[in-house]
C-alpha cells in the first residue's frame, strides 16, 4: 500500500484559500458597500500584495474613513511603491485626496530626499508649497539644504512664505546668506518682507543660544 505524506493535502489547501480570501478582499474594495469597503481596506492592509489593490482603491474611494486605512497602510508599508502611489494624489482636485497623501508622505521620511527636489522644482506652484511642508520631516540640516536653495531661485511669494515658515523652525545658520539676499528681492512684497525678518530673526537668536 503507498504510503501518503501526512500535510502534503494540507499544506496546498491554506494557500488556496488565502488567495480566495484576498480576491474576495479586493473585490469587496473595489464594489462592496461603504461598510464592506472598510471592513476590506483593514483585511488587505495585513496582507502582502496590497499595495496595489489598495493605491487603486484610493483613485476611486470616497469614504473618509476607508481612505484613511489605505493612507495609514500605505504610510506603514514605507517602501518605494507607496511613496510613488501617493505622488500623484498631491494633485488631485480634491482636498482630502491631497492632505491625505502629504500626511502618508510625511510619515515615511526616509522616501522623501530622493522626491523632495522634483517636487521643489515643479512648474505647480501648489506642488511646490506642499513639498515645503514635507521639508519639515526631514532633519533640520537636509530640509535647510533643501529649503535653501528652492527659496534662492522662488519667484512665488506663497511658496516662498511656505519654505520660510519651515526654516523658521528648523533653519540653522548656514540659511542667513541666503535668506538675506533673498529678502532684497522681495522687498517690495511687505508680508513676505516680515516673514524673512521673522525667519531671520529666529535664527539668529537659536544660533547665539546654542553651545
């Protein structure tokens, strides 16, 4: 009589039954009711291979709260795929489309140098001022380096009160030179004018503090 490996049945079995459950998963994502949806978006979000049926799902999906499980796994995934996912939705339309991303972005530092540049030099205005706020993850002598030189080349008041008000915070004093003659070109712009003297000011008085 042939023997029978014990577990050979067995071992094929769960894994059919996983790729069921994560098809079934994703077709609740894609077509389910608002309730089926989240239920999904928390199932995939433990899975691997999610990253796909979730990043397509926020293209669509208009439940805050299943967007905010797609953004936090997205956030947590971390990886290269999940910062690209997100890029585009900084220029959705739609406001929570758009915080959503920058916030997932913002909690994967690490994916930000190798983005932030483009982002800084893009022909949006608007792209250009969220990628200031993203600066603001970075350590204070990255986005400084960052921040520097997007303000030295900035011709949009906005955006450059953007990247003021984050080396305001973080600048150290290797910005002053290029704050200073940054202000002379915006010195007919009074609110700007004030944001400078602000950023200026503030980073003078860190620097005369620090040991």
């Amino acid at each position: 009589m042939p023997l029978i490996r014990a577990g050979a049945g067995e071992a094929a079995a769960p894994a059919a039954d996983h790729a069921a459950d994560r098809a079934a998963l994703v077709a609740a994502l894609e077509g389910g009711s608002a309730g089926e949806r989240l239920h999904a978006a928390r199932a995939l979000a433990v899975l691997p291979g999610a990253l796909a049926p979730l990043s397509a799902a926020l293209q669509m999906e208009a439940e805050p709260a299943v967007r905010e499980v797609i953004f936090t796994a997205l956030a947590r995934l971390a990886c290269e795929e999940a910062a690209d996912a997100l890029l585009p939705l900084l220029r959705a339309e739609e406001a929570g489309l758009r915080n959503g991303a920058l916030a997932a972005l913002a909690a994967m530092p690490a994916r930000l140098p190798a983005r932030l540049p483009a982002l800084l030099a893009d022909p949006d205005p608007d792209i250009r001022l969220l990628a200031c706020e993203l600066a603001r993850a970075l350590p204070a002598p990255e986005a400084t380096t960052l921040l520097c030189a997007a303000v030295e080349r900035e011709s949009e008041p906005n955006v450059c009160a953007a990247a003021l008000d984050v080396l305001t915070d973080l600048g150290g004093p290797q910005a002053l030179p290029v704050l200073e003659r940054a202000a002379r070109r915006f010195d007919a712009t009074p609110f700007l004018r004030f944001a400078f003297e602000v950023a200026i000011g503030r980073i003078r008085a860190s620097t005369a503090i620090d040991p």
